[in-house]
C-alpha cells in the first residue's frame, strides 16, 4: 500500500510597509503562539541581508532568521531557515549582485520543501515590502504567489502608514495573492500622536473587507510567552491552521 500524500501547510508570507516595522516582531508572537496552540510551525527568512548592521536584540539574537528559529523551538537547520545570507543592508537582488551571489529560487524551493515537511503552518517572512526584489526578475510577491502563500501585512502605525497600505495591497491585488490579514504594529511604549491613534479606525474605513489588527508593544521580546500573549490579545489566531 502506497503512503497517503502530505498535505502542504498553510503557508503565509509576512511582509510590511517598511522596513524595520515589526515583521519579525509579528511573526515570532504568531510562531510563539501557533506553538502554544500545538500548530506545528516553521519560518523562514528566505534571504536576508545586513546581517553586519542588525543590532543584538534583548533576545541576544542579531538576525532575523536566529529570532524566528527560536520563536518555532524546533532547531531547524539554519540552512533552511535562511538559505541566503548578505552581508551588505540593502535589498537582497542588490546585495546579492554587489556580492557576487546568484540567487537560486530552485534552491529557494527546495529549502521550503525541506524546511516544512511534517509541519502545519509555515511562515516566510520578506524583506522590507512587497516588491522589493530578490533577483531582477523576481519580488517577493512573485515568490510568495509561488508558494501559495496567504499574505499577512504588518503596517508600521506612524503617519504615512495608511498610503502603504493601500498601495501594498493593491500590488497584492494585482499579484493574486490573498491578504489574510493586515497587523497594525506598535513602533514604541510612547503616547500615541493623533495619527497613530487615527489609523486603525482609518483603515477599517477603507478597507471594510480586510481583517485589520492592532499589535501592542512589547517590552520583553525574548520572552516567547509574553509574545504569545501579545498574539492571542491582538487576534491572531485567525491567522492559524
Ligand atoms: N511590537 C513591538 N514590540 C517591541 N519592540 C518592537 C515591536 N516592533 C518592533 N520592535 C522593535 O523594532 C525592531 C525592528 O523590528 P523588526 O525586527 O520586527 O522589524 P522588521 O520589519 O522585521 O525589519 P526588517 O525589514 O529588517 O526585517 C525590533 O528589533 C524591536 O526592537
Ligand atoms: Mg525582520
């Protein structure tokens, strides 16, 4: 008798209006979150870049692909959370270029197909926003769209978000992809200005059908319950398998 097939997980893309914005941030609550709730998760940072320039978080983790490998807590191998690494802080087609690197979406493929075997949720987070290029011929949109990812949108709340926004979801629109969710993400423990207190109730003006949610600051980012919690208050378990 021949195995049954695995089913792929669901698999959703994390990208922003910006860079620094909190996507990782976000996508280690959902990770620390799908965890609690026994969802069996990994992520990926499929290439990233600037790794000389990223601060020493409060996790003690610099990179992106560290913070979210221990958010999953499986150990997967750092060759498959993040194939490629560039020294240099700039978009990855770029950095790649001035490094002499070729990016290998076959190689991108693979690592994925690795990466989320036995799993039910995979998260993918982006660099920067949706069509910031990895090679000259493919953004993140294109991969996400090759993967059958589900977009999730984390918006940096600070004047000028809602503009990003809707242009982020118009690329989106027009890259057939399906936006599972828009995060409205903190940016510090400060009073709120009128536009960062405005632009939630903006958004779900604008954007009626689109789930739209609000992700608090966060003092303890190595600490995975607080985070967790931090998910489940905001919602995010809509986002789960
Ligand atoms: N909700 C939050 N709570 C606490 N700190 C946050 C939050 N969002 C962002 N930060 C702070 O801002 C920094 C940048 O956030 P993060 O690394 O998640 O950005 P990013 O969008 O993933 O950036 P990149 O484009 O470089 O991947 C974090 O290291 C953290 O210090
Ligand atoms: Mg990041």
């Amino acid at each position: 008798m021949t195995e049954p097939r695995a089913l792929p997980p669901r698999r959703i893309g994390v990208t922003g209006t910006d860079t620094g914005i909190g996507k990782t941030v976000a996508t280690c609550a959902l990770a620390a979150r799908a965890r609690q709730r026994g969802v069996r998760v990994a992520a990926m940072k499929p290439v990233e870049s600037g790794i000389e320039e990223r601060p020493v978080s409060p996790t003690g983790l610099a990179s992106d692909a560290e913070r979210l490998q221990a958010a999953c807590g499986n150990g997967d191998p750092m060759s498959l959370v993040r194939p490629y690494v560039l020294e240099e802080p700039l978009a990855p087609m770029v950095a790649a270029q001035r490094a002499g690197v070729v990016i290998d979406v076959d190689a991108l493929d693979a690592a994925r197909a690795e990466l989320e075997r036995d799993r039910d949720l995979l998260l993918v987070e982006g660099a920067g926003g949706l069509l910031v290029p990895i090679t000259p011929t493919l953004s993140y949109a294109d991969l996400f769209s090759r993967w059958q990812c589900d977009l999730l949108l984390v918006a940096g709340n600070r004047l000028g978000v809602l503009n990003h926004v809707l242009l982020t979801v118009r690329a989106a629109e027009a890259a057939g992809l399906s936006l599972a969710g828009i995060v409205l993400t903190s940016l510090g423990p400060h009073a709120l200005s009128v536009a960062e207190a405005t632009n939630h109730e903006a958004l779900r003006q604008l954007l009626p059908t689109h789930t739209i949610l609000r992700f608090p600051w966060v003092d303890r980012l190595d600490d995975f319950a607080a985070l967790a919690m931090a998910a489940q208050a905001a919602g995010l378990d809509v986002l789960l398998p």
